[in-house]
C-alpha cells in the first residue's frame, strides 16, 4: 500500500498531465523519483528540483511530507487543498454549492495548505511556466551566468521564499528587496507571480518593454533585483545555497 503523500502526488500529476506519472516521471531526468543530484536536464526535471526544495523546507520545520497523506479535490483544472476533517463529498458540495464553482472564501476547508499551494506550483510548471517566474528566471541567467533555480533558489533567509529574519548577506538583502518590490505592487492590485510582460537583454542592458502599468512594474522589479544581484556576484556565497530556513534567525527588516 502506498504511504504518505506519494499516491496523492501521483494520482494529482495524472489528472493534470493526462500522464501517468510512474511510468512518465518516475527517474526522469536527474531529479523526478527518489533523491536526485547534478544540474536539472530541462523545464520538467526543474519542476522535480523544485519539489525536493520544497520537501526540504517542510522537513526542517518537523513536517515530513513523505509520510504525511492529505485531501484535495481536481475540478475544472484547479487542484483545491482541503482540511484533513473534510471528506471528499464535503468538499465537493461545499464547491458545487458556491458559483462558478469557486471556492468558497469562508469555508475553512480551503485554507492553503504551504507545502500543498507549493505543489500547484510545480504541476502548473509541467504544463507551463507561470507568470514573471520565467522571465525572471531567465533574466537572473542572462546577466549572472548563474543558474537561477541552481545557485539562487532557496539562497539564504529571502531568495525563493518570503523569508525572516536578517538577511545574511547583500544578494539575500537583494531578495529581500524583490519581495517588497511585489508586496507593494500587490497593495495596488497588481501581482509580480503572475504577470507576464517582455522585456531585452543586449549587451548587458536589461529593457522593458512598453506593455500595462503593471507588466512595466513587475518588469522593474525584476529588472532591479537582476542587476542587485549582478553587481554582488563577487560576494555570492555558496554555504548560503539551500539554506535551512532554522538559521534564519534575528530581526527582519521591514518593506
């Protein structure tokens, strides 16, 4: 019998690759199945990187997700994590009962789990980059030479989370400075992870094209974080590389 939350993972990538995700998945790449090491082979190996990451994070925070099963509900293409105290039906009536079929903001059986809200990520990225993430990512790559999943994603207290406490050094208060970026954006509507915009990269110059007032700002917001960690290249430590989230300790700094 299969433990943990291996069968959910398993039966949500089915639903939403159409692929069954043993014989597709499983050992593909350097990092889909068990363990993994070396650099991601392509988009689908990075989105199992991703998971491990994600597993990693979890585990420093005394959840281990490997054995701990859960309950969700796929319905027109949108995974909705529940409470372990709801049943399957519950949630379904609770769904069909709202309109549109969209949750219900009240009911306590749609609060996001983390570690689960982390997943939606992941599947979403096997079908597809979602918002500023790839252009960012790509931006990151253009200017440091550096891979953006490999060398910056989980650097230190703030690169690929919200993070706390203090940042441990000037490309983590780069980071820091990302997130207030999209926190204000966020304040006037406008949110950073999902906005797409286009932008050029020639000559070391990084320019944003003409688009919405937040494909601009968003786009700024990258754009600044880019050359902040550019310009801190020569301080990049790589101890600080997949950082456990329980030495992120001290005062954290405010937007």
């Amino acid at each position: 019998m299969t433990q943990g939350s291996f069968w959910d993972l398993q039966k949500m990538i089915k639903q939403v690759t159409m692929k069954c995700a043993f014989w597709n998945y499983y050992n593909y790449g350097c990092h889909c199945g068990l363990g993994g090491k070396g650099t991601p082979k392509d988009g689908t190996d990075q989105c199992c990187y991703l998971h491990d990451c994600c597993y990693e994070r979890l585990k420093n925070h005394g959840c281990n997700a490997k054995f701990n099963s859960y309950s969700y509900v796929y319905l027109n293409g949108k995974i909705y994590c529940a409470d372990a105290e709801k049943s399957g039906s519950q949630i379904i009536y609770s769904l069909h009962s709202s309109r549109n079929l969209q949750p219900d903001s009240s009911a306590q059986s749609m609060n996001p789990d983390p570690g689960l809200t982390a997943i939606n990520g992941i599947l979403a990225g096997l079908s597809g980059a979602q918002g500023s993430l790839l252009e960012f990512r790509k931006m990151i790559n253009q200017a440091t030479r550096k891979s953006a999943l490999l060398s910056y994603y989980g650097y230190g207290c703030y690169c690929g989370s919200d993070g706390r406490g203090e940042p441990k050094d000037a490309t983590d208060w780069c980071c820091r400075a990302h997130h207030c970026c999209y926190e204000r954006l966020k304040a006037n509507g406008c949110y950073g992870n999902r906005q797409r915009y286009s932008y050029t990269y020639k000559d070391g110059d990084i320019l944003c094209a003409l688009g919405s007032w937040c494909e601009e700002q968003v786009c700024d917001c990258d754009k600044s974080t880019t050359l902040c960690l550019e310009r801190n290249l020569k301080t990049f430590n790589s101890r600080y590389v997949r950082y456990r989230d329980s030495k992120c300790t001290g005062f954290t700094p405010r937007c």
